[in-house]
C-alpha cells in the first residue's frame, strides 16, 4: 500500500503479573535508565512520521506512570484506557483513531522494546488492501504436547511453524471490522490481533521477524535486558569447590583408589572403604553449593555405611549439586601418597570418576605425588588426597 497513512497501537495495560508487580507492572519498569514503554514508543517514533497517529492503551490506574513515562517522548502521544482482556484494549485503541482514518495500523505490545526499524519496515510493506503482516521466526525448538499430570504425549512436527511477534499490521478498517464482530459474537479468546483477523477470513502474510524482538514476560528478562542496555556483562555463576581427606594405612592386601581395586601390601582404614580419592571429590562437589561435607550426609557413626563403596557418596554429591541447577565442568584429584604407584591405574581411575559424575573422561584428572619420605604420608602410615571440582550454577547472573 504505497504512501499509505500509518498509525501505531501500542498495548500497555496489561498488570504483568509472571513478571511480578512489587516494582510494578513491566511495561513501567527501567530497563537501561528508560522505561519498557518508552523505549517501545521510541522504537516508533525514531522509523516513522506519525504525527498524531500513536496510541497507547494503559490502564486506568497508571495515569501517572504513563505521564512520567512519557515527559520526555519524542513522538506525540495520545492514550485510552484499556479494557478487561488485551483483546478489548486493543479494540479501544482502534476506536481512538477512527477521526484519522489511516489506511495501516501497527499493533504492537509494550513488553517488546527492541522491535528495530527493519522488522517495522517489513511489516508495513507486507500489508495489503485486502491482507495483514506479522513478523515471525520459524520455530527451532524441538516442540513436545504435555497431559495433565506433565508427561509427553506428542511430539508435535514443527515443520511450517512459526513464533509470532508484533507489531503485526493490517489495513485500518478491515481489522477494526474484525474486532466489532468479535466482540458482538462475544468471542474474546483469541490470542492475537492475526487470529482476529483470520477469523473474520482476512488474509494475514507472514514476513521475517527479528531474534531480538524480544518479548519481556519475566522478572528474569526484565533484569537481563537492563544489564545488557548498561552495558554489563552477565556473570556467569561458576564455583570451585575444594576437598581433603586422609586414611591411615594398615596391613591388609589391596587399596580403593577412585573407585579402582588395586593390589597392595596394605589396606587403608575406615568406616566405608576408605577411598581418599571419592571422599575428597564428595566434599569439594558438596562445597559449591554449601551443602555440608561427607560427614553431614553419611555419618561414620550410622551402620548402613560401614564397608560402603565411596563411589555411592560421590553419585549422591552430583544429585545434589544437581538438585541446585548445577552442571560439572571438570574434577581434579591429587593423591599424595608413596605407594602404591599410580600411573597404571591412572586411565581406570580417571574412567571410573568420570562415569560416576556424568563427565567426559577430558573434563577428569587424576595426579599423583610422593611426600618425599616426611612425614605420616612418607613413613607409608597412610594416603591423602585433595580433590577440586568446578561447577556451573544456573545460565548467568
């Protein structure tokens, strides 16, 4: 529709409320110094010539947010309060601009303010006489439909799928008819401005959206965008956690070390199998999520874990460590001791740790080193072994 009049509705009533409202609703919260809605209305105002022609629905209590919000706009604003469902605050807003008669209008939602002046472009180019155009992504995700109590029940074939986004635009009048007769039907279900239109048999084109139009919809998005627009950096949340633990040596015909039975003239002495290696490696997994050491779990003074394989103690820690959003980078163990010689085990130890904690056999590292004859360690009264894990809590503070 070339040298078409355009108008723009931006959504603004909605209360946000998966993103929380102690800091009010999100349309109103700062994300880089600027509120969502401003820098939505911006996002408008800096692609366009619209005059008078931009509308934003808000709700009737934020008057004064959207007053403050809007001081200092370099688009001329205008406002209707909304109604109960977005549906009908968007119906308000196409009334609101019936005395300009433009020939497009723009729908857009607050929540997303990094809509750019390309996927603007492209959508009112693709809006025809008789059809709309929204801006959509082809979905990558693999899609799965849940039941009621949350297990799959489909895998559903995302070929020909798509993510839709806004603003999404259509000829002016046809699609404040379409809107009327919703609302005369008493249908208000729909869950975007193109499923109205489809409704009422207008055509809607689909036109290449943006992967940074994104929609805020939690505390988290809102948080991560104003770190992003202060230019700071997320944290990514790695923690090392760090273990020692020792064994007395006495006669015996074998040693547990990581988990690998090697043949010795002595045995180490404890309550489970006395595996320095796993015991250390379960202090320093439970350290990076402060959850206590491998006394607080498996007490020496509790029968049910005397003679236990110490690789039970390590599976618990990764749950743990699990349980508390973490993922294993690596695990590094030392041995401290003068024999048995370790070299030849080395390959099995490392194999053995890296199946009892989910990591690649390049993320796990086994060492050891003599005392130089000092010491308990030197005397061969007993074995010692330090151990340090590295974890990734979460996807970024």
């Amino acid at each position: 529709m070339p040298n078409s009049k355009v108008a723009v509705i931006i959504v603004a009533a909605g209360r946000g409320a998966r993103a929380g409202q102690a800091a009010g609703p999100k349309q109103y919260r700062e994300i880089g110094g600027r509120t969502v809605l401003a820098r939505s209305i911006d996002a408008f105002a800096t692609t366009a010539d619209l005059g008078d022609r931009l509308v934003v629905v808000i709700h009737p209590d934020d008057r004064d947010r959207f007053e403050l919000a809007t001081a200092s706009s370099r688009q001329p604003v205008r406002s209707v309060d909304g109604g109960a469902t977005r549906q009908d605050s968007v119906r308000r807003g196409l009334e609101a601009l019936t005395d300009l008669e433009p020939d497009i209008v723009l729908i857009h939602d607050a929540a997303r303010p990094f809509v750019d002046a390309g996927t603007i472009a492209r959508v009112v180019a693709g809006v025809g006489n008789a059809w709309g155009a929204i801006p959509a992504m082809a979905v990558s995700d693999t899609l799965k439909r849940a039941g009621d109590a949350g297990d799959i029940t489909e895998t559903v074939d995302r070929a020909g799928l798509y993510a839709a986004q806004t603003p999404q635009g259509f000829p002016y009048a046809a699609v404040l008819a379409a809107h009327r007769a919703a609302a005369e039907a008493g249908l208000d279900a729909f869950t975007d401005d193109a499923a109205i239109a489809e409704w009422a048999g207008m055509a809607v084109r689909l036109v290449e959206g943006s992967p940074e139009n994104l929609k805020l919809t939690r505390n988290e998005d809102i948080i991560r965008a104003d770190r992003i627009l202060r230019g700071e950096a997320e944290l990514i949340d790695v923690r090392t956690g760090n273990g020692y633990d020792v064994h007395q040596l006495v006669d015996g015909d074998h040693v547990t070390l990581c988990g690998v039975r090697i043949t010795h003239d002595q045995t180490l002495l404890g309550h489970s199998d006395a595996d320095v290696c796993l015991h250390a490696l379960t202090d320093a997994l439970l350290a990076t999520c402060g959850a206590g050491d491998i006394g607080t779990h498996f007490p020496p003074s509790e029968e049910e874990w005397r003679g236990a394989a110490s690789h039970i103690f390590v599976r618990r820690a990764v749950e743990i460590v699990r349980e508390h959003g973490g993922r294993i980078a690596n695990a590094d163990i030392t041995l401290i001791c003068e024999a048995p010689k370790v070299a030849p085990h080395r390959e099995a130890m490392r194999r053995a740790v890296a199946e009892m904690t989910g990591l690649d056999l390049f993320r796990v590292s086994v060492k050891a080193t003599t005392n130089e004859t000092i010491g308990f360690v030197g005397r061969r009264e007993g074995i010692a072994a330090l151990a340090t894990a590295s974890v990734i809590y979460g996807e970024g503070r």
